[in-house]
C-alpha cells in the first residue's frame, strides 16, 4: 500500500466522497504518474504502451462492483493529458468513481486534460460518477478540460453523473453519446462557478438505435463575475424518445447561456427541450432567515438542494 500526502488525502475525501481505498480495482493518478492500482476478480486495469492512460477490462460477471480512478494534480505549472478506455463486457453491472482535483498554491497554471471512452457491451448497466474541484491559495489558474465519448450497447443503460464543486477557474467539457437499440442514456450534469470563472459544456447524443432514449438534466449556478454555456444536442437518427432540461440559478453580476438543440432525422423521433433561468426568490430567502439563518447560509441551503 502506497503512503500518501496529506494534500493528496484531503483532495481525494472530496473528489470519490472519503470512498477511495487501495482495495479492489482501482487506480491513482497523481501529477502525471500512476502511483498505485490494484486489479480485482472481474476487472482488470492495464498502462497503456502508446500514450499516458489506462485500458480498464470489466468482464461480463462483474455485479454491483466499485472502480475507482481519480487523478490529483497538486504541482503548479503542471498539465496533465491522460487517455482512459474502459471495455465494459455484455452483462456488467458496475459503477466508475473518477474525478480530478486540483491543489495548486503556486503561480502558474495547473490544468488537467482527460480523454475518456466507454465501449459498453449489450445488456450492461454502468454508471459512471466524476467531479471536479479546485484548491489552492496561488494565483495559478486551476484548469479541466474533459472529453468523455460513450458508445452504448443495445439494451444496455449508462448513468452519467457528473459535478463541478467549486475552484476551478475554466473548463471546456466535450461529451459525445452513441446509442444502439433499446439503450438508455441518463445524464446529470452539475455546474457551479463563481469569480471570473467560466465554464462551457457541450453535449451530444446520437440516438441510432430503434427505441433508445435519453434524458439530460443539468443544474447550474453562477456567482460573481462568471460566465456559463451550456449546449446540449439530441440527435433522433431512429425511432427514440429524449428529453433535455436545463435549469440555472442566476447571481450577482453573473452571465448563463443556455442552449438546447434537438434534431430528428426520423418521423418516429419524440425529443423535448426545457430551459429556465432565475435567480434566488426573495420568499425562499425570508423563510430561512426567520429559522436563524444568516443571508449568505439561507443562500446556501437553497443552492446546495438546487444542484443535489
């Protein structure tokens, strides 16, 4: 078992929800460097020969099964490209913990580039979790930039669940959805900026197969200066049913575009889009202050349940 730093703990309890362990299958990236893993019965992870990453195997008998994979950059100046291919066999059932966290307490730019692809078989059920967060008291930038590319099996079902906690002060997220017959895709994307921070996400899902649906719900609040694009794409090339929801909560002297976009190419494609923004209302603001609340706590409360 691997000693680890205290940076590197504290990031870690925030990033896998105290849920990381060098047990089972799992692998450590910190600074550009795997420093630990360790395989299980059902799944194997391998090094890639050709470039920096991971090949993860997770075998058809792998049932209700944790992997954990997160990556902790805590060196200013550094940036960190990693590719990560995960083969989920037909049958899995199983949940990927990823996440990054980045510490940096010097002047330079620290970033973080994850390149992530999922080639799920028929019949599997995987839900993949990732969050993202930043730390640090230098005047480095803290940067993640994400490309996750899905390819799901008929009749299979991914969970996508992904969260941007706080401190990071720019992200472009690039996510790409394929989906076969009788697949299901369910998306919940959580976004929080605040600062000069911004952020942009970029979802499309190709719905191919016959009867695939998707449902995509993102959660959003800017603060501050910040800036915010969400653009998420649902393409009906079958007979499918999705449905895109984007909600966001507007403050200070902040700015939120969101931007949904739906096409079919099929006359049995039933796509829906949604898109609300507003700010916190007053009422909700009194009632918690009559309960003892401060203003600053009352508008925590209310996000906190808003982005959950």
């Amino acid at each position: 078992m691997v000693e680890l730093d205290h940076v590197v703990e504290e990031v870690l309890k925030v990033i896998n929800d105290n849920g990381f362990s060098q047990k089972g299958a799992f692998n450590l990236r910190q600074n550009g460097t795997s420093i630990c893993h360790g395989d299980s019965e059902h799944i194997k992870i391998k090094k890639k020969t050709d470039k920096p990453g991971i090949d993860i195997y997770i075998d058809g008998d792998t049932k209700g099964e944790k992997v954990y994979i997160p990556v902790v950059v805590s060196v200013s100046g550094m940036t960190d490209l990693v590719y990560n291919d995960f083969y989920i066999a037909d049958g899995a059932d199983v949940t990927i913990v990823a996440g990054c966290g980045i510490h940096n307490s010097g002047c330079n730019e620290s970033r973080h580039d994850g390149i992530h692809t999922f080639h799920v078989g028929k019949n599997a059920n995987v839900c993949y979790q990732e969050k993202h967060y930043g730390e640090g008291n230098g005047t480095g930038g803290r940067v993640l930039n994400p490309v996750t590319n899905i390819y799901v099996g008929e009749n299979s079902v991914f969970t996508l669940d992904t969260a941007q906690i706080k401190g990071v002060d720019s992200t472009v997220r690039e996510t790409l959805v394929e989906m076969d017959k009788n697949s299901r895709l369910y998306v919940t994307e959580r976004l929080m900026t605040e600062g000069d921070q911004t952020a942009e996400s970029n979802i499309e899902v190709r719905l191919n197969g016959e009867d695939s649906s998707a449902q995509i719900i993102s959660r959003s609040v800017e603060k501050g200066n910040s800036v915010q694009t969400f653009h998420p794409k649902a393409v009906g090339n079958n007979k499918c049913q999705a449905h895109i929801q984007c909600d966001s909560i507007i403050m200070d002297h902040a700015e939120i575009g969101s931007i949904p976009e739906i096409r079919a190419r099929d006359l049995n494609a039933a796509i829906i889009h949604e898109a609300a923004i507003g700010r916190i209302n007053d009422e909700q603001l009194l009632k918690l202050r009559t309960l003892g609340l401060t203003e600053e706590e009352a508008e925590n409360v209310i996000i906190e349940n808003f982005l959950n």
